[in-house]
C-alpha cells in the first residue's frame, strides 16, 4: 500500500507547451520539481469534473536519456491523481504513433507521450513531454493554453511514495490502487498495420529478392521495424541498420533528413544500393525515402501516396480528402483536383490534421518536415509511411525512380527546398520576421525574379470544423506561375530559434524535370535572402540544414 505526498512547489517560467508538446534541455527536466510541476499541470488542466477514477492512461516514449525515470515519476503521480490503470510499453518505449494507435484501440483517457521527437538524446541533449487526448491527437491549443495556465498558478504536486516498479517486460502489478499494465509496445501497433496492408504482397516482395535498408537511427523505431519488416514480411536479416535504441541515440542526431541520415544517403547513392531506403527519427513518427540515387523529398513522397493509395487495402475506396500544412508543396493539391477530391491547406502542426480526420473529411495528410500519415492514427507515422511506399512499389511492380517519373510527367514536378537556419539569437530572428513583415504588404504586384507577386501576407487559418482561428502561421510570397517563398520560426528547437525558409516552383517541361532542385530554385533562392535580409542580420552566409 503506498502513500500519497503533497509537495510544496512554486510555478517554473518558460514551461508554455508548444505544438508538440514541453520541449527542453535534459538539464531543465533535471531541476528539482521541473518534471513533477509539469505532470500535475497537465492533470490539474485535463482533470474531467468526476476525477480520474476508471479512466486509463497510456505512457511511453523514446528511449532517450531520462525517459525511465521520467516513466517511474508519471507512474507515482498517476497513482496519486487516481487514475484507475496505466498501459505502459515494456522497457518505457512507445513510438508517438504506437502511443496514438493503443490510445484508439484500447479507449483511453489519454496518454503522456516522452519525446523530443529528432532532437538530439544523451545528457546534454533534449526531452520532452506531451499530452495527446481520447483520439490520440496531440492536445489542441485549449488544452496546451490550459496546461500553460497551470504552471502559472501551481502551489503543490502530488506523488505516491512508492518504489520503482519493474517494467522489462510485459504484466501487471499494483501501485496503490492503480493497475499499472505493462505491454508489448509492438503489438498494438503492428496488429493495426495488418488490417492496413496485403503483408502476403510484401512478403512476396521480399521473397522475391527486394532489398531495403531501413536507418532506425538508433531511436524507438527500432524494434516495430525489426518486428514487422523482418520478423513478419521476411526481409533479410540486417535490413534494419542502428535497430537499437540507445538513450543518446548511438551519438547521432535522429532527424531523418539527408544531413543527418548521410550514411543511408551514401548507400542509396552507390552503384549496388537497395531497392529503397528509409528512415525514421526519435519518436518514430517522421520518415525519409530514397530510392536508387534519387532522394525522395517529404513533399513529393505525400503527393505520390496520395495518387496511389487505392493499391493498399485501407484505401481501396478511395479517399475522403487530403490536407497539407501550409509550407508544404502544392505537389499534393493537383493530385487532389485530378481525383475530385477536398485539399486543405492548414498551418504547421499535427493537431490541425486531427480536427480533419475527426470529422472524416480528409484520409492522407503530411507535412514537409518528413510527416505524413493517414486516419489509421491521429499522429504522422513513420513505419506506416514505409509500409506504404512497398505496397505502392510491389503492386506497381516499378522502382521509386519509375514511379517518380510518372507522376512528374502527369502532374509536373513541384521543385522544393527548405533551407534551415539553426540556433539563432532570438532577438535577432524575431526582430528579422517582424520587420519582414512589415514590408511583404508592398511587394505585392511587384515583378521579382520574373514573376509577379500576387499575394503578399501572415498565413492565417480559420478551422473549417471548429470555427476556431490562428494567426501568424507564416510569412509567404507567392507568384503568378505558382511559385512561392515561405518564412517562419520552427518552435520544435531547445536553443535559440530557427528560422525556416521553403521555397518552390512548378515545373511542367518534360525536359526539365530532372534537375538537382537546388539548381532550379536558385533565382528563387537568393530572392529570399535578398527580401529577408537574413544574411546582413544574421552574419550567417550558408544555412545550416538543406533539405
């Protein structure tokens, strides 16, 4: 039998959750009271009238470092705050989709998901923390806005005084009065992805000697991708590369991009590479696809899934819609008008999709940041985006670069980049986006680099479910052919700011649409940092990150 304490606390600044949730040096959680005042805010914001009591709480995360004791911490307070049972993943591991998929299927109150998603791990890289509801989503602005409001006014948390519980496999003990069930944090999730794909198609794929490496970036994805790639569709052993999750993430930067997945980039580039290559980040929730010598970009990858969904069972029917976040390519928009259906263009953030899917008007939606997911979850989904390119490729019965080709040739080809400037003071990036946006109302009918601007503005976005309006989602230029330039703050970084500049142009001459998209954005690309100023402001003369 355990006891219940009361802890005198003060309120912590800097602890306002963002679109994914508190994200934070692991020195900030290590502050005495910083987890606990976090934890007992998200419960004092989301605490129904009647309490806790029956209701089920999902938890898991990454792996990285302080995610077991982070784990052990949200146990004693759960208990503490009279929850009636816990669904935790063996060993505290749950990829943010597997936590959204065991949330849906199991009916629960909802879940504490710990990632800091592709930030980097270990002692002096990050941690996180985040609330997703009863349908599995990421909390919508009302909550995050209430748990902010929270650790504004908090005074006390509540813990049970309670040993560390075992947590190295599957079963169910006591904590107090709470039923801490452990489980097989693949289970759920691959039971889910038999209902979605034909694995006798893939398993004849493989058989059939098709290769994938497959980089789990030593983060959670590991395990799912062993289990189902290997372990269920037969691809050789080793196919999936840094399988282990480690709490530093082998030293590397789980961000599925081509800098940070260079070793997969190299292998896809060489003359013997695998049919495919993929990658997933911290959290699971993020992929990168590149085919022989030719890397994918997140942008196109949506578009191209989109057009071909109807070869997987789960979209058989077709789909109901398809939703893209603003910076996004407008690739998927004429795949969306060719098939008669809804395109919604919505800020960054998966919350936004998740209205959408709630109220069936869309299927498939991503984002440019290697997010792309369906209705089967309210998170984007790695794995899931994997599964699909191989149902996509051993029905086609064509490579990446054959399927690439086709649909550029039948719809154009959305040249994009996104270059990323890291860690920049915040002053400084604040003060450039206000002043940018002072000016971008006059260059509206402007010819810049041969095209006209027709709309100069701050991205706003009015929920077509809700009602429910949010402004200064970033700022955009767009042209008369389509072009268009995008500038915004990411929130997803622990140091500084980033400051993210999207830039893309349709292309429909088929003897053009081979060209390295830095080559052909180049005009567009040094008209963006000419109208931003970033150079002069920043001192710095390349980006960071090209993507």
């Amino acid at each position: 039998m355990s006891t219940v304490r009361r802890i005198a606390t003060q309120p912590i600044a800097g602890m306002k959750p963002g679109t994914s949730g508190l994200r934070k040096k692991v020195s900030e959680f290590e502050r005495p009271h910083y987890l606990e005042n976090f934890v007992q805010s998200v419960f004092d914001a989301v605490r129904p009238p009647e309490g806790f009591a029956g209701r089920t709480l999902v938890l898991g995360g990454d792996g990285r470092h302080g995610n077991l004791r982070a784990v052990q911490v949200v146990l004693r307070m759960a208990a503490a705050a009279g929850f009636a049972r816990v669904l935790v993943g063996a060993g505290g591991l749950l990829s943010t989709p597997a936590a959204s998929c065991v949330i849906r299927r199991r009916g629960a109150f909802g879940g504490l998901i710990l990632s800091a998603s592709h930030n980097p791990g270990g002692p002096d890289g990050d941690f996180g923390i985040k609330f997703n509801g009863a349908n599995g989503g990421p909390a919508p602005e009302a909550v995050t806005d209430a748990i902010h409001a929270a650790t504004l006014r908090i005074t006390h948390y509540d813990i049970a005084d309670a040993p560390d519980l075992a947590l190295d496999r599957p079963g169910r003990s006591l904590l107090g009065d709470l039923l801490v069930e452990v489980i097989d944090p693949v289970a759920d999730y691959r039971d889910l992805m038999h209902e979605l794909f034909d694995f006798d198609a893939l398993r004849a794929l493989f058989a059939g000697g098709f290769r994938l490496a497959f980089d789990a970036m030593h983060a959670v994805t590991g395990p799912y991708a062993k289990a189902i790639l290997e372990d269920e569709l037969g691809a050789p052993a080793g196919t999936v590369r840094n399988g282990v999750p480690l709490p530093d993430f082998g030293g590397g930067h789980p961000d599925p991009n081509l800098v940070h997945a260079h070793e997969l980039l190299a292998t896809m580039m060489a003359d013997d590479a695998p049919d495919l290559g993929a990658a997933s980040d911290g959290d699971g929730d993020r992929n990168l696809i590149i085919g022989r010598g030719l890397p994918l970009s997140p942008s196109d990858s949506l578009a191209m899934l989109a057009a071909n969904a109807h070869l997987a069972p789960a979209y058989r029917g077709g789909l109901a819609g398809v939703a893209r976040s603003m910076p996004t390519s407008a690739a998927v928009d004429r795949v969306a008008a060719r098939l008669g259906i809804p395109c919604f263009e919505t800020p960054t953030g998966w919350k936004f999709f998740g209205n959408l899917l709630d109220a069936g008007r869309i299927t498939l939606c991503g984002e440019e940041s290697a997010g792309t997911g369906s209705d089967h979850v309210r998170e984007k989904d790695g794995l899931w985006a994997v599964l699909l390119w191989l149902q996509v490729l051993a029905a086609r019965r064509q490579s990446l670069r054959e399927v690439a080709q086709a649909h550029w040739s039948t719809y154009g080809r959305n040249y994009y980049t996104r270059h990323d400037h890291e860690a920049l003071p915040l002053d400084v990036a604040q003060a450039l986006m206000a002043d940018l946006a002072a000016k971008l109302p006059a260059l509206a009918g402007q010819v810049m680099a041969g095209r006209r601007v027709v709309l100069a503005d701050d991205f706003a976005y009015t929920d077509p479910v809700d009602g429910s309006v949010s402004r200064h989602q970033g700022l955009r230029l767009v042209f008369d052919d389509g072009a268009r330039i995008v500038w915004r703050l990411s929130g997803t970084g622990t140091e500084g700011a980033t400051l993210r500049a999207y830039i893309e142009r349709l292309e429909t001459d088929p003897a053009a649409l081979a060209l390295d998209p830095q080559q052909a954005l180049a005009d567009l690309i040094a008209l963006a940092d000419r109208v931003s100023g970033l150079r002069e402001r920043t001192g710095r003369q390349k980006p960071d990150v090209v993507t």
